[in-house]
C-alpha cells in the first residue's frame, strides 16, 4: 500500500507518507500530456509494481493534470495499455473535502478554480 497527500501536512499524518509529487515524480508544471518521471528500472517502479492499493489524501488540492500524468506513468510501467484501467489497474481511495480547498490558480476567477479539479 502506497500513501499519499497532496499536501506535506496530511502527508505527516499518514503511515509511511508521502506527498503525491515525491512518490510519483510528478512534474511541478504539469499539462494535458505529462508524464511522471518514473524509469522502468529503477526501485521506484519496482514499488508499484508490488502495490496492492493508493491511498490519496487531500485530493481536492491536486490539479487534475497530476492525476492524467500519475496515470500514464503507471500505465507505462506496469506494461498496461493507456486505455485501460485507472492507475494501472491499481485500486485507489481518494480522500478529502471537495468543499474545503480547490487548486490554486494564479489570478484564476471562480470557473477556473472549478474546471482544474474535474
């Protein structure tokens, strides 16, 4: 099982936690096509290949392109076809209030705030 926060305080609060970006070298600008920096042979591929379960925390926080990237790169390394299952095949639990905090969008209006966490 692999637990992650979207923030570095949730993540304390979670057994062997990590923030999202750190377990999963997940870009710091991300797009509609990024991609995780995860080689196929090194130790970090070789966890998720071993990984039953995600558990994300915060999820609200996280703009939505992080998840595209997480799942591409899951995808990749663990030989599944794009088109399949979520993560890779991996079941995740995502957590948090949707009604707490939405992604920061620099000088974003409202609709912006909305539209980054579909």
């Amino acid at each position: 099982m692999l637990c992650v926060a979207s923030s570095g305080i949730a993540a304390q609060l979670l057994p062997g936690g990590r923030t999202s970006h750190l377990r999963f070298k997940i870009p710091l600008t991300t797009t509609a096509s990024s991609k995780c920096y995860i080689p196929k042979q090194s130790q970090l591929a070789g966890l998720l290949r071993k990984t039953k379960l995600i558990i994300w925390d915060e999820v609200p926080m996280q703009y939505r392109h992080c998840f595209t990237a997480v799942h591409r790169s899951l995808c990749d390394v663990l030989d599944k076809p794009d088109g399949g299952s979520l993560f890779g095949g991996i079941p995740a639990v995502l957590g948090g209030d949707f009604a707490q905090i939405l992604p920061v969008i620099r000088k974003g209006s409202r609709g912006d705030f909305v539209a980054a966490n579909l």
